[in-house]
C-alpha cells in the first residue's frame, strides 16, 4: 500500500491525483444531486456561442459529450497511464536527472494517451447515439401563433406558440405592420431580436406558413 501512495504522489503521477480526488468529489455531488453533469456546459438560448473551456475541447474532438465527462475521462486515463509508467520507472536505479527527464516525458505520454481514449470515446457516442440539439429561441421562427393580448404592435405584444415537441410558450410578439392582429388572430413568427427578447410577426397567411401540411 505505501508502494502505491508512494507512486500515487510521484512526478508525474501527483498532478492526476490531485485533479482525480476533485473528479471524486464532483461525481460524488453528481449522485446526491448537488451538481448536474452538464455543470460546465454553457447554458444555449438562441446563441451559438461557446464557452473557453467548452470550445477548448471541441478544438481538440471531443464535442459530442459533456465537459465534464470528457475531463473526468482524461483525467482518470492520464492518471492511469501516469501511475503505471511510474511504477516501471521506479524498477530502474536512475539518476534524478534522467528521473526528471523521464517524468516529463512520461507526462506527455499520459496526455496523448489520456486525448486518444477520450476521443474515441467521444466519437463512438457521436456515431452510435441520436443527435441532440439544444433548444433554441429559433426553432420558434417560421411557426404560427395564437394572439393572446388585445392588439400587438412595435411596442406590445403576447403570443401563444407551439413547438415541434407539442410543448406550448407564450412569447412577446411585435410587428411592424398595420395589420390587425387582436386576441385570437393567428400570426407567423418572421425573426427573433435577441436584444428585446421578443419576436417579429407577421398576420399569418396559409401559403407562408412553412410547416403547413
């Protein structure tokens, strides 16, 4: 056991270590309920914009999973790999400097390692399970929607929408227009403005309406 801990706190082994006690920990929080597994993800609400660590990983091929999926994963093989490697060089009578030469080279060998495995994970998830794309406020452009205050107009506006999973919002609405559009009047979601979180509508027309039957 003292031969393990020993290994365990060795260069270049005690960097995982480290890192793998505080994947323990959040796994652990995870079960109880504390913490979601998409904790690190970046929340999407009609952006595509990514977050550093996010985007970090998918640079290296690793989108597809959670992040802290794929960083529990690296961490675990790297730690692995680590500890093996420094459990071999322990066998050898070697010089600290070849030691440290050794170390640092085994630690670049626990990253490769450690990208390799997550990756193929990575992409056998990618290949084998159904896409799934985030909910966006732009999956709403191009529905039909039911009126529900007295009038809208470029300042006012409320309406009922239905979404592609039977799932119903009620969304504020504008319109450029003068057309008439009062409690009950259908209308059609035309663009959304991220900057007044509300949509543009136009007074619905059969022949516009895209997911017409």
């Amino acid at each position: 056991m003292s031969d393990f801990v020993t290994a365990a706190l060795a260069f270049p082994t005690a960097l995982f270590s480290f890192a793998l006690v505080v994947v323990a920990c959040y796994w652990c929080l995870v079960i109880i309920g504390a913490l979601g597994v998409d904790t690190l993800d970046p929340d999407v609400d009609g952006t595509t914009e990514l977050g550093g660590l996010t985007a970090a990983m998918s640079a290296l091929g690793l989108h597809g999973v959670p992040v802290t999926v794929s960083l529990s994963t690296m961490i675990a093989v790297a730690w692995f790999v680590s500890l093996s490697g420094t459990v071999l060089l322990d066998r050898f009578d070697l010089s600290d400097p070849l030691t440290i030469a050794l170390g640092i080279l085994l630690l670049a060998i626990a990253l490769v390692c450690a990208w390799a495995v997550t990756s193929a994970l990575a992409l056998a998830v990618r290949r084998f399970l159904p896409d799934h794309k985030e909910p966006s406020r732009h999956d709403f452009i191009g529905r039909v929607c039911v009126v529900r205050t007295g009038r809208v107009d470029r300042d006012f506006g409320q309406a009922e929408v239905t979404a592609a999973d039977g799932s119903t919002a009620l969304i504020q609405v504008r319109q450029t227009g003068e057309e008439s559009l009062t409690a009950g009047s259908t209308a059609l979601i035309v663009d959304y403005a991220p900057e007044g979180s509300f949509f543009w509508v136009t007074a619905y027309h059969a022949e516009l309406d895209p997911h017409r039957s």
